[in-house]
C-alpha cells in the first residue's frame, strides 16, 4: 500500500513538472515570438538580397528540443537583385528551423545555433556570362549579421535535392542529400568545419552527355578556414564513392564566382569486386560472366576553378595488378593481368580534350600470351588505338571460340596488331556506333594443321607470314602439305566477310601464285568457301578468284597430267582455265577452257587447244571409251595432233547434255593400230583377206566434228598393212553408227591377197588394171551390226569409176578366173541398149551386189 503511494506521488509530480513546462514555453513563446520573429527576419534580410516567401512561421520548443526553434513552413527564397528576370526560386523548403538556445532568450540574447533544411530544392545556376543567380548569399552589410551567425555551430540538411546547371560550361548535375551536417565553431578571422553526411549523385552531365547516375557519395570532412586568406585547408577527408573507400587531401580557394580546388584522392588495393558496380550498366552486364578478379590503386588530382566559366582540371593514374578473367563459356583463364592507365582532361578540361591510356598492358592465359598498350583521345567522340602482341596456340584458341567453320586447327600463332576506330554517340538511338575502323597485323604461323568442316583435305605443316589488314590478307608466303604434297603460295585476299570495311555487294577476291609438287581439281574446289545461294562454290557469284598454278602433277577425276602451269580465274559466275599447259596421255596440251555457270541449273562449256602426241589408246581409256564399246582402248593405239572447238552444256551434276555437244577437230593419227575390232572383222567376208587383227597404219588426217548427237567423219584415206580403203561416217550417241568403205577392187582381188605383206604396212600388190573400187557399208548399234554392200556408194561411184578401169579389169578377170566369156560372146548384142533398159539393169545389178553378188557393167564406150 505504502508502495502504491509513493508510485503515485511520483507520477504526480512528474506530471506536474511536464505541465509546468508546457506552461512555460507557452509563456516564453507568448512572451518572446514576436520578438523572435521580428529579430531573426531582420537579420535574415540583412544577410541576404533575396524575396523570401514564407506560407508560415511558428515558434516552438518542441520540434529541436531541447532547443527553441523559429519554424518556417513553405519557404520559397527568389532573386531580388536589380533588373533580374529569374523568377525560379532559388530554395524552395518545406521546413526550414532556425534553432536558439533557450537560457539565451530568457536574456534577450538572440544567437542563432543551428539550422535545419528539410524536404528542400537548391537551384543554382550559372548563366553564359559566368554570373549566378546565388549571389544573395552574401551579405548586404556583414557587420550587421556577424553577431546573429557568430555562435551557429551547425547545419543539417535532411532529404534535399541540390541542382547545379553551369551554362558556361555546358555541365549539370543533381545531387539528392539524404542527411549531412556541417559542424563548425565560427569567428570574424577563421573558422573550421566538419562535414559528414550521405548523398546520392542522381546525374552528372558533361557537354550533354551522361556521365554517371546513381552513385552513393558519403563525406566525412575536416576543415580549417582561413577567411583572410581565402584558404580552406583539408586536415582531414574520407570520401566513400559508391563503396570505393578513397582518402581526401588538399585544399580549396574561395574567387568571387568560383571556388579554386587543389585536391586529391586516394585508394590503395582496391580489390575490383567492390568497384565493380561503379561500372556502366550496360558494360558490366556484359563483362558479369567474366568472373574478375583483382586489385586497383588509384590516384586522382583535382585542379584549378570550378564554377563560374571554369571548370577543373582532372588527371588519374590508376594500377591495376594480379588480375584474373575466367570465362566459363568459352573456357578462356588469363591471370597475371597487369596494366597503368593514365586519365587527363587535357588542356580545355572538357571530354573534347580528355584522353586515357592504357600501358604495360600483359597478361598468361590458356589459349596465349599478350601485351600492349591502348590510347583514347576525345572522349567526347573517341578515337582509339591499340597495339598487342600475342604468342597464340590455335588448339586452345579454336576450343574457345568454337569456330563454326573448322574441325581442326592447331600450331603456333605470333601477331603483332594495330587497331583504330572512331566511336561516335548517336543520341536518337542510344547507342555508340564505330566508324573509321582500321586493322592491321602481321602474322607468323608455324607447325600449323587446319580443316574445314564437311571437308575430308587436312593442311599440315603450315608456315606462313603475311598481312591482316582490314579485311584484306597478304600472304608474303605459304607452305603447307595438302594430300601428302607439298604445297606453297603467295598473294592476297581481299573483302574478307567482317568489319566496317566489308562490302557485301562486292566478291570475295583471291589472287594467289600457287605451286605445288601434286595437284587436283577436286583439292582447289573443296577448299573454296560454300556461295550462300548455291550449293557449287564452283559457281558462286561471291567469289572472284585468279590463281596461276604450277604443279609437277595435276589430277581431274582419272585424268593426271604433269608439268602443269595456267591460270585459273572464277569470276561472275564465270570459270576459266587459261594458257593451260602440260604433259598428258605421254604428249603435249595447250588450251583454254571457259564454263559460265550465270545460269541456274545449266552450265555451258567452251575450250579450245591443240594436242601433240597424245596416246590414243591412254586417253580412250581415262575418258571411258567416249561412252561406247565398238573401239575401246585395248583395239587402238597411236599418238594424236589436234587441234579442236569444243562446246557444252551440262547440269549441276556434271550430267551433259549430248544433244548440246559441239565438236571441231583437226587431226591427224601417226603410227596407228586398230587391234581386233570386231566391224573390221566382218570384212574378211567380202575382201577375201581373212585376217584384220591387226590393222596399221602410218598417218591419218582428218576433220572430226559432232552435231546433234552425232560424230561425224568426213571421208578420209586410210592406208594400211592389209589393204588401202577410203572410210567414212556417222556415230550416234546412243551408240548406233554407220560406216561407209571404200575399197579398190584390186586390192581385195589379188593372187596374194592371202600372204602376210612385207615392209611395216605389208608389200602392197599392184593389180595392174586401174582403179576399181568397191563399196561397203557397216551398220549396227553396240556389238549388233550388219555389213552390206554399199547400195548409196555404188550409185555415186560406179560409172565413173568402172568406166576408167573397165577393159583392163575385165582382161585381168578373164585371165585369172575365165570370168565374162559368155558376157563378151554378147557384147555386140546388148552394146545398144535404150536408157529405160539401162535404168532397169543399173537397178538390177545394184540389188545382186547387196546381196553378195559381183554384178559389174561396162559402158559402151
């Protein structure tokens, strides 16, 4: 009970003492407000030359207790200067509270302590002219406010937004003051001041280009002020940018528009992984997945005006040491990365005049090693060059990259590179855009192997050096192995698929010298680039190629040549072998093929060229017996001369169209042998020489042609071991075929016509009679043929050539075989004859001759 008492006498005291309070600062508030109020107004205007609106002003004990407060609510603070036309307000608060000290009043003493800013905008501006519109700040008189400043120790700024907008400088920022407090004990010669407080940098612009935005700037600042000597000296200065931990040294100078700075920052092993988020947006989400690790020193110095028409001059120096990238995705580790970077503004202390360099620039990794150094200048629209030299391996390089185009890559790369290229902001697009760019580099590849996908050709053994520049390739020179031989080039490549410097519309162009010890067709084409459009690189419209070739040994298909040289040129769609020369079926070739693949599904073919010596029986044999088997290449030898025109088409496939097929040739066979042809065989029936298994010859000339599907061969002698004959022709491509012989009687007719004949073509026997022919036609497809008596040869020859020879032949008949006794008996009777009789016996004999007959007429004549 007692207990209860004593809780509450206590209570009632303490409530009465509250209450006493109360009544207290109402009285004091009744009391003194309006002198208050009065006093501080007073003192404000004296202090500065500015309209101040205020929507109200209380006096409080209560919102700074234990200090009496004059509330200002709704504050705006305009320029007031003579002729100003700036009708922005200046400050603009919610609240502001100027805070007295309570004993002071009760003596009439009205010493201002403390000043609370909140909910407030600070608007500063400097014009063009390198005027402000802050200039109210300073006092009117400033002996009449010294007394009312003397004793302020203190002013809080709490949720303010500090605007700076520097026309002459073409610089703006924004600062969001969370909470800071200066404090400060202040007199008419010097002063100090300890600042500290957390910030937000909303925006920093610098010639209307973003700079930085949303970095956390924390201040904690101690200063000495020398007032008459204008000088602010830093005793000490910890500023925490965005979590960087930076040291603060150095001074400030008070001018009457602008403040001198002379100021460093500091930060000693910095480990990246707390800098990082300093970093743009957009960059750091690209360099996220590199996983870095490092350390960073930083020196920055800060020097000369700032504000008015001035602005600072900047310079860095940055280390960065012992840093490591791991790139998970491509499977790259680089460590020991090192590097100086340079920051200066330059001499107009704007991003026009800015540049960094970067320097002792080197770094280990898995896939090389490298070092170098980068230089931007301008960073207003930079212009940036680089120069890195690397030891690449390609193996790890091609593992990394995965390049979509090669299987297998390997062997040692050592560059040496140049890089420049201007970047450009495009506002509209928010984005940087490159222009100007230039590369340069030159390589030396050793103990090199390479292969493309879907390509069975591997390259070992590459050495070459050359130039990359832009996308251009110069190979000073080139060894490699391809197909076991060895292989080496030298030339350029031009318009390669990349960079700003690539021009779609235009081919990509090659132009090599290649030599080679062996060489096929099928090797240059696969290694060729695939066109977008067509699946035949050999017809691409995105190449132009021109190659001269010299190879010990060329291979097309089954066709191997040697000693070959040429040029080799693809172009438009266009392909062409020019000045082709070589040794080939043991002779000699020189010509020109020309195929235009402008066309879609069909390919046209031209050539022409001479030959010399070539082995008849080799090229029937490479060349498939020309599609047919009535002469294959075991029933003829002999050595060639021609000289042709050749014309074709065929499709994607290489599948020509015989009907396309245009052919003239002059030729001439020496030294020719028709081995067991089976055509020639049939002869034995009809010549009365029983054996043409083999037919020699010593020359032979002709011009061979085809057309519409048809070889043709004009009538040509032919002068053998066996017999002399006159042959010609039709060949049709679907292997049906007509020949037509002409044979002299007397050679078929001889007494020794069955007895091998002397010399290199047979002794050949003189019938003594004239020249009698016979006519004999062979036809057939494939191995079926018929031989016949020629009934169209016979029509055209037999008159005039029976009538040259008729007598002699006739006595040589009589006196060999007793032939035409009854038919002289005759003679007189049928001498005379009308032209219709004659007409019928023509016809006659002509059908008893195609039937096997020797039916012969002599004119009478």
């Amino acid at each position: 009970m007692q207990k209860k008492n004593l809780i509450k006498r206590f209570f009632w005291i303490i409530g009465i003492l509250f209450a006493t309070a109360i009544m207290l600062a109402f009285g004091l508030i009744y009391k003194y407000e309006d002198k208050i109020k009065a006093y501080s107004i007073k003192q404000i205007n004296k202090s500065i030359n500015a309209r101040i609106d205020v929507e109200k002003i209380d006096m409080s004990f209560f919102s700074q207790f234990p200090k009496a407060s004059l509330d200002f609510y709704n504050v705006g603070f305009y320029d007031n200067s003579e002729g100003s036309k700036n009708t922005l307000a200046i400050i603009t608060s919610d609240k502001i509270f100027l805070s007295f000290d309570i004993i002071e009043l009760l003596s009439n003493t009205y010493n201002l302590q403390e000043i609370v800013i909140e909910n407030a905008q600070i608007n500063l501006e400097i014009y063009k002219n390198g005027e402000n519109n802050f200039s109210f700040l300073s006092s009117k008189n400033e002996n009449d406010s010294s007394e009312f400043l003397l004793n302020l120790n203190a002013v809080k700024f709490v949720n303010t937004k500090f605007n700076y907008n520097n026309k002459a400088t073409n610089q703006r920022f924004q600062f969001l003051i969370k909470n800071a407090i200066a404090k400060g004990v202040f007199s008419d010669s010097n002063f100090g001041i300890d600042l500290k407080g957390k910030t937000i940098l909303n925006y920093f612009y610098n010639q209307k280009r973003l700079i930085v935005a949303n970095k956390s700037i924390d201040l904690d600042v101690s200063t000495k002020l020398d007032i008459e000597k204008d000088n602010y000296v830093l005793k000490k200065g910890l500023l925490t940018y965005d979590g960087i931990p930076l040291k603060l040294s150095g001074g400030i100078q008070v001018y009457k528009n602008s403040i001198g700075i002379n100021a460093k920052l500091n930060g000693k092993m910095l480990k990246f992984g707390d800098i990082k988020n300093n970093i743009s947006r957009n960059i750091l989400d690209k360099i996220e997945k590199y996983n870095i690790e490092g350390l960073i020193s930083l020196d920055v110095n800060i020097g000369g005006r700032f504000g008015g028409k001035y602005k600072p001059h900047l310079s860095a120096n940055a280390s960065l040491d012992n840093f490591k990238i791991n790139y998970d995705e491509y499977n790259i580790v680089a460590d020991n990365i090192s590097m100086r970077i340079k920051y200066n503004n330059g001499k107009k202390n704007n991003l026009h005049s800015s540049s960094v360099v970067i320097s002792k620039l080197n770094g280990k990794s898995n896939i090389g090693d490298f070092e170098g150094k980068i230089e931007v200048k301008n960073l207003w629209a930079p212009r940036i060059k680089a120069e890195i030299k690397g030891n690449w391996q390609l193996a790890e390089l091609n593992k990394s990259l995965s390049i979509d185009t090669v299987s297998l890559i390997s062997g040692n790369a050592a560059t040496h590179s140049w890089l420049s290229l201007n970047l450009n902001y495009v506002e509209e697009e928010k984005q940087w855009i490159i222009s100007n760019l230039n590369f340069d580099n030159n390589f030396n590849i050793e103990l090199g192997e390479l292969q493309f996908k879907n390509s069975e050709i591997t390259y070992s053994n590459i050495n070459s050096k050359g130039r990359l520049e832009n996308n251009k390739i110069i190979i000073y020179n080139l060894n490699t192995i391809v197909d076991g031989s060895k292989l080496s080039a030298v030339g350029s490549i031009y318009n390669l698929p990349y960079g700003a410097n690539y021009r779609s519309s235009l081919p990509l162009n090659i132009s090599l010298s290649l030599n080679a010890e062996k060489l096929s067709y099928e090797t240059i084409m696969a290694a060729l680039p695939k066109s977008s459009d067509t699946s035949d690189s050999r017809f691409s419209k995105e190449l132009d190629i021109e190659i001269d070739i010299n190879a010990n040994e060329f291979a097309y298909n089954n066709i191997n040549a040697s000693n070959v040289s040429g040029r080799f040129i693809m172009r438009n769609r266009r392909l062409s072998f020019f000045n082709l020369k070589g040794n080939i079926f043991d002779g000699y070739y020189d010509g020109m093929l020309w195929i235009d693949g402008s066309k879609k599904g069909k390919y046209e073919l031209f050539s022409k060229g001479i030959t010399k010596s070539f082995d008849i029986s080799k090229s029937f044999d490479t060349f498939n017996n020309f599609g047919q088997q009535t002469i294959t290449s075991k029933n003829i030898s002999g050595a060639i001369n021609a000289n042709y025109e050749l014309s074709c088409s065929f499709d994607p496939k290489w599948n020509i169209d015989a009907n396309s097929i245009e052919l003239s040739s002059d030729m001439i066979i020496k030294n020719g042998v028709l081995r067991n042809v089976k055509a020639l065989n049939a002869l034995k029936s009809y010549t009365k020489i029983d054996d043409f298994s083999e037919l020699k010859f010593s020359e032979i000339s002709n011009n061979i042609s085809v057309h519409n599907s048809q070889l043709l061969i004009p009538q040509m002698a032919v002068n053998s071991n066996k017999m002399n004959i006159e042959l010609s022709g039709l060949h049709n491509f679907d292997n049906s075929y007509e020949y037509h012989f002409t044979v002299l009687l007397s050679e078929v007719m001889g007494k020794k016509y069955n007895k091998a004949l002397e010399g290199e073509f047979g002794e050949v026997q003189n019938d003594g009679y004239g020249r009698t022919k016979l006519f004999i036609a062979l036809k057939g497809k494939g191995s079926d043929f018929d031989v016949e008596y020629d009934r169209s040869g016979l029509a055209k020859k037999i008159k005039s050539d029976l009538q040259e020879e008729k007598s002699s032949l006739k006595k040589a008949l009589n006196e060999e075989f007793g032939w035409f006794k009854e038919e002289e008996k005759s003679a007189k009777k049928d001498s005379v004859k009308t032209p219709k009789q004659k007409k019928k016996t023509d016809k006659e004999n002509i059908k008893k001759q195609e039937e096997g007959e020797f039916i012969i007429e002599w004119d009478d004549e």
